[in-house]
C-alpha cells in the first residue's frame, strides 16, 4: 500500500522536473515500471506524482518528445540540418538513436526552447550543435558541425523575422543588408562539401590549407562560400581602411 504524507504535494517547478527527468530518462522509466513508484522516488511528494503515473501514457509521450526534438520544423530536422556531420558520426559507430540519447541527457539540450514563448532559449540545431561539439577535436567533424549550424541560422535569419529564438554563435555581425559572419575551415573540409554560392576559390585559397568562408544574408537569399583574406578583412573588430574598403566592396555586390 502506497503512503502519502500531507502537504507534500510538488509545486509547480518541483512537477515539471520530474516530469521532464520521467520523459528523458529511459532507466528512471523501466525502474518505475519494474520496482513501482516507492522505489524511485526521491521524496514523498513525487511518490504522490508517481503513484498516480500511467505508465503506458508516458511511454506513448517520451516517444512523441524524442520524434519532436529530432523534427522540430515541419520543414525540416535535424537529421536533414546536419547531414555531413551525422554521416561523420555515423562511420565512427554513432546511431541516431545514440546521439539523440546523449542529445537529451546533456546540459546542451536544457538550453532549447522546447515550448514557444515560455522563454528565451536556443533553437533546437544550436543546441545540438553545441552538444556535437563539445565532443568533437579540432578537423573535419567540428568543422562540418559549425557550417551545417550556420547554413541553419543563416537561413532562419533570412526568412525569419524577428527570431524566435536566442543566437549564441560568436561572431554574426549586423550589415545593411542583414548579417554576416566569417569562419576558418581546413580546407580538406570544405572541400568535401561540394559547390556554393560563391563561385571558385581564388588563386589566393588555391592549395592553402585553411580557408576564410562567409556568410551573409541578402535580399535575394543566403550566400556563403570560400572568401579571400582581403574579403575577411571586412570582419575585423578595430576600424581601419582596410576594413572599411573591404565593407564597401561588400557593399556594391549586395552583401554588406
């Protein structure tokens, strides 16, 4: 028989973390199933939560949390925002099921605005980038990581006005026509991801083993690509006429 002591009742911040650990959290689940609720719970109150949980319920709605997280546009997920770096990931062992395990049992995954307009909060790709990365060495996976993050934010800044969402990544600067950000890459990693909207390398990039790559939001749309080092000069911090040259430029091509 399940005891419940008075006034023990969760209040509402105290119920949405045990809601959201019994959601995330597959072994908490099977243990409430197998053991029971006196088993698993921390203090009285949520014994009183948990003696009333219907486990069939929960499952149903942990598995409709993970296929939304992994989905989280109707136009899009983040299987099909990262492509290069899942695939990466995937010839090192890693599952889909595996990283969007490890996804939802990280700190990263606390900082995605899960629910619309309860808070600020990363948009979901941020925040699985950010996830990617903090396990990821300097080379192909973090580099790929990043681009596929910024292709994602770059785009959301082009179509998406005014975000629904917090940006985090360092280094997006506002231009006349919008935003602009630049990015060192090895080269080896660019060149694995296939054309873009920049046209050829300059004699400058050709055989370099790292490259400066741009991305900007236009009136027609995103453009990123390879850019030179007189391009990047664009994003210095400190004014100087190199900088500004560069910016006007930029300018008269539509990308500043």
């Amino acid at each position: 028989m399940t005891t419940v002591e008075p006034d023990a009742s969760l209040d509402g911040e105290q119920l949405t973390d045990l809601l959201m650990r019994l959601l995330l959290d597959a072994d908490l689940r099977a243990r409430l199933a197998e053991e029971g609720a006196e088993a698993v719970a921390a203090d009285p109150g949520e014994l009183e939560c948990l003696a009333s949980v219907d486990l069939a319920e929960l499952d149903t709605t942990a598995r409709r949390l993970r296929s939304q997280v992994w989905r989280p546009g109707s136009g899009g997920s983040l299987a099909t925002t990262f492509p290069r770096s899942l695939r990466l990931l995937q010839d090192t062992g890693a599952t889909e099921s595996d990283l969007l395990t490890g996804f939802l049992g990280s700190a990263h995954f606390a900082r995605f605005r899960l629910i619309p307009y309860t808070a600020p909060g990363l948009s979901a790709e941020e925040a699985f980038a950010s996830y990617l990365l903090d396990g990821a060495d300097a080379g192909a996976l973090r580099d790929t990581v990043t681009h596929e993050l910024m292709i994602a934010l770059f785009t959301a800044l082009t179509c998406e006005q005014p975000l629904s969402f917090v940006i985090e990544a360092e280094g997006i600067v506002p231009t006349d026509r919008g935003h602009a950000a630049v990015r060192a890459y090895a080269a080896a990693s660019v060149a694995t991801w296939g054309p873009t909207t920049s046209g050829r390398p300059s004699e400058e990039n050709q055989g370099a083993d790292a490259v400066h790559y741009a991305y900007f939001t236009t009136s027609a749309g995103l453009a990123h690509g390879v850019v030179s080092g007189r391009v990047a000069a664009a994003f210095e911090a400190e004014p100087t006429d190199r900088r500004e040259t560069a910016r006007r430029a930029l300018a008269r091509r539509g990308l500043w």
